[in-house]
C-alpha cells in the first residue's frame, strides 16, 4: 500500500509496550480505570461500556523511547540508513528497523538487519569467536541465530524481563492483542512469511478497503497535494508539510492524520518527502495473525538463551575487539558487538561509546526521527459496531487526526474487541495521559461515531 491508499502497510505497529493494562478494567498500576458518559444509540447498536484494555505509551519506555525510525529533513537522505548500518572499526555492527534500506520501519526489516549484520561477521572472522549482542528482538535473535549456527560463541543481552523487543503479544479477551507489530506487510517474498511457514500457524489477509466511515472526499483531496510531491526539487530537505495548504481544511487534517502520522509515526511537517520514497515495493497481501506474532519471535529464537534484565550503559570497541558494560558493573569481552536498540535509545545517548561514534555516525543517528505510534485495545461485553468490515474509521471535527483508524477485532478474531491507534502529536499527547483519561478519550470518539 503505497502514501496514497489510507493507512500504509510498512508500520511495526509499532513496537514495545511501557505502560499496558488488561483485567476488569484495571491499569497497569491497579488502580480501577473508568468510561465516563452515557452511551448513546448508534448506527449498529448501543455504544457498551469495556471491560478491559490495554494500551501502549512507547516514548516512556526506557528500552525504546519511540516505536520505529522515520526519515527527518536532512541532506543525507536515506543514506542515514546505509550510515547507521555500517560496521565501525570492523568490530561495532549496528542492526534494527533503523538500519534497514530495504524495509525500513517493519518487522520483516529488522529481521533481515540482523541477518545482514551476522553476515558482516561471518565473512571476516573465525568461527568460535565470542560475539556479544545487544538487544533481542527480531534484529537481535536472528543475528545471533545466524551466528551460532555458524559455530560462533554468542551472549544476548537484553534490558527487559522478555524477548522481542518491539514484538509483544498479550492476550485480550482471549485472543493476541500485538502491542507491538501486528502485520506481515507485503507478504509475497517476505523472509518473516518463511517464519510463519516454520510456525505452521495460520494467517488473516487483512483487507484495508473493507472499511466503514472514511472521508472520500478529504482523501482525493489530500491526493491532489500528494501530486506534488513528485515536484518537489531537494526531497532530502524538504517536509511533506511543504506541498500542503498553510491552514488545512478539518478534513484534510484527519486524511493527513491517518495517512502519515498513523503510517509513519510522524506528522507531516517532521517528515522528509524521501521518507515517503523509500524501501522496496511491497508484494502480497498484509496479514495477521491469529496465533500471535511471539510464536514468530520463539521460531527465530530457537534454543538460544538470552540474558534478561541485564542494561548495557556501555560499548567499548577498536581494531583489536570490543567489550560491554552493564548497569551492574559486570563487563563482557568479545570480538564483535552487535548493537540492536531502537533509534530512540541512540538518540537518547544511553549507552556511552568508547571511542565515540565516528562523526557520520552520529549524522545518521541525528538524520533519523524517533517516530510515535501507540495503541489502544478494548474488550467489549458484545460488538456493537459493523462486524462485516476490517477497518473503521472516525472522522471527529472537535479534534481531527485522533483516534481516527480501529481495527474490527470481531471480523478477525471472532471476539468483541477494537484496536485503535494514535500517531505522531496526538500520540504524544496522550503518551502522559492516565488509564483513565485514555480509555475516556477513546470511548468518547466511539460514542460520538455511533450516536
């Protein structure tokens, strides 16, 4: 699905949970959550009040500080990908969705990062070398994979109490609420459907023009200004904010919110017309997954072990091998580290490199946005909304862009559960906001949808 076809098909959907909650509607600190107002009648049926959630907030998770990269104005363009890749003193690799040229933002990228970096190692060092990675979602367990079926000795190391990273299933009225990626996008040729295949598990085609409640018209508006992006001179440099009116329309601002900031994790005005271009043509369907995607995570992983809840502060690395350290005290001795944290860790300057990173390096780090992207689930005693379509869409005048996009979990689950998304600005508006205050503002927009 390309910019011009609603909400895009290359999103992790995103990524790490910090603040989640699932129960009789208590949150992640006990406390009991409420839906305040009256239910209204609605289009299908009367609005019902939850009896269970879960929510993400990912900047205020330490171990990812965003849900996925996206790229910023910059002269170096997409080649920030390709810099951030590259291995420093041919000890220090780098690989994540952050890294990926060729998928950028997705699941399927970081797993095929990870792949590319044990290849680096592979092809310039000897089997049995200790190498030390860091970080065990996709990027990081199929590194390690690779690397330890090549006979080489590998500790990972991971900051949570889990594997996956930016891969989180929970259950939710008995099915997988992905608080992290929910699809496969561009499923023909993918490396993650050849995981899925090794599952065994089954698959949902997602159908994105099954939907209720879109804006036709804002679309083909927000398709007129789209043509001008391929007229733009400098697409490194210049913002998609830059081909939109100064003061668009209520309508064109939700048609933006769904297609950029829930896509990219970015408002328009922080994102490069090259962050548009980027990454391979998507082939296949999209799909879900009704097994959950951590059987995928547990596929890559295999019989590795991992060390959890160890924290890297920092990376000493030059010609001669590398080392860790963790918030304990403890340092690790390698050859070779591989570094998978997310771009918002980069950014955030968490783990200290020594020598520091060379100064392209730190251009590419600084080239790449830490995108927002967070989620919402709610469990229903009963659907009340159109069971027949994939998605729903909300178009609220008071506050356009939020909560714009649901995902009917009855038509893929068979359960009374909803999935909505926020992204960029309204995202992080809402990232500090309590268990309450959320699940009010969503319940808002369902009542004010089927009134």
């Amino acid at each position: 699905m390309n910019r011009f076809d609603g909400l895009g098909r290359r999103r992790l959907l995103g990524s790490a949970l910090a603040l989640a909650a699932i129960g009789p509607l208590t949150s992640c600190n006990g406390k009991k959550a409420r839906a305040s107002g009256t239910p209204a009648g609605g289009r299908t049926g009367r609005v019902k009040e939850p009896v269970a959630f879960l929510r993400t907030s990912w900047s205020t998770d330490p171990f990812a500080r965003c849900s996925y990269s996206y790229l910023a104005p910059s002269p170096l363009g997409s080649r920030a990908r390709t810099l951030l890749a590259a291995p420093v003193a041919g000890r220090l690799h780098f690989a994540g969705e952050a890294t990926s040229s060729g998928a950028p933002s997705t699941a399927h990228g970081a797993l095929e990062s990870g792949h590319r970096a044990s290849t680096e190692i592979i092809d310039n060092a000897e089997a049995g070398e200790h190498v030390v990675v860091v970080g065990a979602g996709f990027a990081g367990l199929g590194c390690a994979r690779a690397l330890a079926d090549e006979g080489f000795k590998v500790t990972i190391l991971e900051g949570r109490d889990r594997v996956g990273g930016r891969i989180w299933t929970r259950q939710l009225a008995g099915v997988p609420a992905e608080m992290g990626a929910s699809w496969i996008h561009g499923s023909k040729g993918n490396a993650m459907t050849k995981v899925l295949k090794e599952t065994g598990d089954p698959s949902y085609t997602f159908d994105y023009d099954s939907s209720t409640g879109g804006d036709e018209d804002a679309e083909e508006e927000l398709a007129r200004y789209e043509e001008r992006l391929e007229d733009v001179e400098d697409p490194d440099t210049a913002t998609v904010a830059s081909v939109m009116p100064r003061k668009p329309s209520i309508a064109l601002r939700n048609a933006l919110a769904i297609n950029y900031a829930c896509e990219y994790a970015a408002e328009p005005h922080h994102l490069s017309v090259t962050a548009t271009l980027e990454g391979r043509d998507l082939k296949g369907p999209d799909l879900l997954l009704p097994g959950g995607y951590n059987r995928l995570i547990a596929t890559v992983r295999g019989k590795l072990p991992v060390r959890t809840q160890e924290v890297v502060t920092g990376v000493c690395y030059d010609t001669d091998g590398a080392s860790v350290t963790l918030e304990s005290g403890e340092t690790i001795e390698a050859a070779h580290v591989v570094v998978t944290v997310p771009i918002g860790v980069l950014k955030a300057g968490t783990i200290n490199f020594e020598p520091a990173l060379p100064a392209t390096k730190q251009e590419a780090i600084t080239a790449l946005g830490a995108g927002l992207l967070d989620k919402l689930w709610l469990e229903f005693p009963e659907a009340f909304w159109d069971p027949e379509v994939d998605v729903i869409e909300w178009y609220d005048p008071r506050n356009p862009g939020q909560w714009p996009w649901w995902v009917n979990g009855y038509k893929v689950f068979g359960k009374p559960v909803l999935l909505s998304l926020n992204g960029g600005d309204h995202a992080r508006a809402l990232a500090q906001a309590s268990d309450d205050d959320v699940v009010d503002s969503a319940m808002t927009a369902l009542r004010r949808m089927h009134a």
